[in-house]
C-alpha cells in the first residue's frame, strides 16, 4: 500500500521527463522526426494539391468584339478563365488539321477575329497537358505544342490553337454544342482593360492600349518551418540517417547519399537536391509531368499557383502565384517554386517558405501603370535597346511589410524579360 501511493506520482515524473527529452531532440534536430512515408501526406496536406488542370491553365482572356476592339477580361469575384474553362467539357468528336504555319498573316487573322474569346498561357504547353483542361476530349489528337486557344462565341463547331514559335493555325471541329454559357460569361459584371494583340520583337504579344489602373494588396502569408519540408522531402525509403551542417545563414541537411536540402534563412529560400536516377526525358510533356510530380512533394498551397514559363536550354519549369490573373514577382526575378533536371542523375527543386495565404483589406487606393506603348517607349528613350526588352507583362512585386513578417506588399508594376531576367519597370527606370 504504502508503494502504491508514490507509484502514480513517479510514473507521472517519468513521463515529463521522457517528454522533454523528446522535444528537446526534435528542436535541435527536425531531421531526427521521421514519420511514416505512408502517412507523410495529411488530410489538408492533399486538398493543398491542385490538379494539372488547375495548375497548367490558362492565365489570361481576351475579348475580341464584333467590331474588332480587344479587351483583357477581369471579374474581381470570379476568376474568369475558369468560367470560361468550364464551357469546354462536352467537346464531342474532334478533329483537327493544321490550317497555316509560318504565316503572320493567317495567324493574326484568327487570333484577332471578331465575336471570340482567346486563352492565353503564360508559355508553351503541349497538347496532352492542354487536353485536362478539355475533361480528355482531345486525348487522340496529335500531341502538339500550342499557346493559345481561339473559342468563337458564334460558331458551336469550331476553335483554333495557336503555336506562336512558327505562327502556326490548327483547326479543331468538334460536334455542334449549345454557347448559351460561353456568351453568359461576356454578360458577368468584368472590369475590362482596353488591349490589342500583335507583335513584339517577332513575339506575339498582348498590349494594353491604355494607361492601367491595378489595386494594391495586402497579404498574409503562409511561413512553413524547415523541420516540415526536412519530413517531406527526406523522409523516403532510400534515405539513411540525416546530418545537419550550419554555415552563417545557410542551413543544410543531407543524408550522405543522395539527397541534400538547403535553408536560406536571410531570404526565406529553400533547395531540394535529388541526385537519385531520373528518366531525363527532354520531351515538353514529359518534363511538365516530372514537373509536376515535383511539386507535389512540396505539400505547398497551390490554389493560386500556375504555370508560368518553360525554357527548354536548362530544363527549368517555373510556377508563379497569381493575383486577379497577374503573376507576382519578387526582387530576384523568383516566383514561387521552379523545377530543373540537370541530367539523368540530379534534379533540383527551388522554393520560397513563404507563400501568399489570405488577402487582407488595403486603404492604398488604385495605382496607375501606362500603357505598354508608352512604358516601353519610355525605357527606350531612357536608352534601353527595344530588341533586348523581349517579353512584357503586367504583374505584382513583393515586398516585406514593415508592420509585421507574417505580412507582405503587392505592388503593381510592368515586368520586363530583359537580358535573361525578368526585372520590374521601376527599377530599370531607376537604374540609369
């Protein structure tokens, strides 16, 4: 009797004490936590993963009138492309032929057509990954490489895909289908920004034929810790056990083998090095499906998440955050996570720790940006060379709030593919 009544209060010391040991080991050492590969993926871990026709979709809708004016659509309650994209289930019977290439002239002739809806992807796709965004309709076609898709808003048997490289036109019939939604979409309360599409440097391209006004944002973030991607990623059948090497701001764990994971703790970046055997297909769809595979690892919030650019030289996919359909860009050019397949034995996985989560009410008022005439004009005149600014788009930069670290900036501006490198309007302004 008399053991028994000190029995509960010993297990109990026991228990802290093996407690504490625990954490203690798992702070200062995250690698050390292993959880079962099977059961590394939570519940909200796989809602967090967004299908490929979430992530490889179209980024922009331009409406072309009956009298030939274009205009980008945008509805700040709805993301317009996806209401477009959910009239294109029920394609029946499709078939396709090419109807031009290497023609300028028959290619603008379609692309700017009166009473048509064009979807514009970021970059090149092919046609297998654009197929998911026909529910698998197309998945008998020829597995071509296309930019943007022409819908007509007046002829139910008939869209054209686009493929800018060599301005080529292909034809896609399709059974005859109701446009009674298509054209339900043009009747949705749009903010509308005045736009042509011709040629830049040789490269079709979208202008915005007036000065822009763009609302500024606040957002909370979404800050992951290293121990949760030390889980993620090294915890995998082929690991052994993991070390930990601390080098000023750099934080880099390794597990004497194969795989190695890098912290930046000054930027908030991360690297993932892969050097296990990979299929090193050089395929456009294959190395978007590796891509994709990728990502997923991440376990990242990808609800805004799209694709934003391919470059075929290094093998490098890029994925970008959207806001209101533009793509936000931080001071290093980096988007939100990039894949590369160096060769048939190392890949490698770029990502930020912190990602936009909730936006947040902002008193700034709309920022006025020009037009792309006029922007780029300025950047000449400023003594800049017009061939080097290669590509344009209008995006978002961000910036650290000074607030609080958990919040961040969205400021509008004019991005510029100039020299390799996507750099914002106002700072090649200032740079000279």
């Amino acid at each position: 009797m008399r053991f028994s009544k000190y029995l509960i209060p010993l297990a109990l010391t026991i228990a802290v004490v093996a407690s504490l040991t625990l954490s203690v080991v798992l702070w200062t050492n995250p690698a050390n936590y292993r959880t079962n590969k099977q059961t590394a993926q939570s519940p909200q871990t796989q809602q967090m993963i967004k299908p490929k026709r979430y992530v490889y979709s179209p980024v922009q809708a331009i409406h072309t009138n009956a009298d030939g004016t274009q205009q980008i659509m945008v509805n700040k309650l709805v993301n317009t492309v996806t209401e477009i994209k959910k009239t294109m289930h029920h394609y029946q019977n499709p078939r396709m032929k090419t109807l031009s290439k290497n023609s300028q002239v028959d290619y603008f002739r379609i692309a700017n057509q009166t009473d048509s809806i064009m979807l514009n992807y970021s970059d090149t796709v092919s046609m297998r990954t654009f197929n998911a965004i026909v529910s698998n309709r197309f998945r008998k076609l020829p597995n071509i490489k296309i930019n943007r898709v022409v819908l007509p808003t007046n002829n139910s048997t008939k869209l054209y895909l686009l493929y800018d490289k060599n301005f080529t036109v292909y034809e896609v019939d399709v059974k005859k289908h109701s446009l009674k939604s298509l054209n339900k979409v043009l009747q949705m309360d749009m903010r509308t920004q005045p736009a042509s599409f011709k040629l830049l440097n040789n490269r079709p391209t979208v202008y915005v034929t007036s000065s822009v006004q763009m609302q500024p944002y606040k957002y909370l973030i979404d800050r992951q810790s290293d121990d949760y991607y030390v889980s993620r990623l090294l915890n995998t059948q082929d690991s052994t056990s993991i070390n930990v090497k601390r080098r000023k701001n750099m934080t880099i764990y390794g597990d004497q083998s194969s795989l190695q994971l890098t912290f930046n703790s000054r930027n908030r970046m991360a690297e993932f090095s892969d050097f296990r055997p990979n299929h090193n297909r050089r395929s456009l769809t294959s190395t978007i499906n590796d891509s994709y595979k990728n990502i997923t690892k991440l376990g990242l919030p990808m609800d805004n998440v799209r694709f934003f650019s391919y470059d075929p030289k290094s093998r490098t996919v890029m994925y970008r955050t959207y806001v209101e359909g533009f793509p936000i860009f931080r001071a290093s050019g980096f988007g939100t996570v990039s894949t590369r397949t160096l060769n048939s034995s190392a890949q490698r996985i770029q990502f930020s720790l912190d990602n936009p989560e909730v936006p947040l009410p902002s008193n700034k008022g709309y920022v006025s940006l020009p037009s792309t005439e006029t922007m780029l004009k300025r950047l000449v005149n400023r003594g800049y060379n017009l061939k080097d600014l290669q590509k344009v788009r209008l995006g978002y930069t961000w910036k650290k709030d000074s607030t609080s670290p958990l919040l961040i900036d969205l400021n509008p501006d004019w991005y510029i593919y100039y020299k390799n490198q996507w750099r914002s309007y106002t700072a090649l302004m200032n740079q000279y």
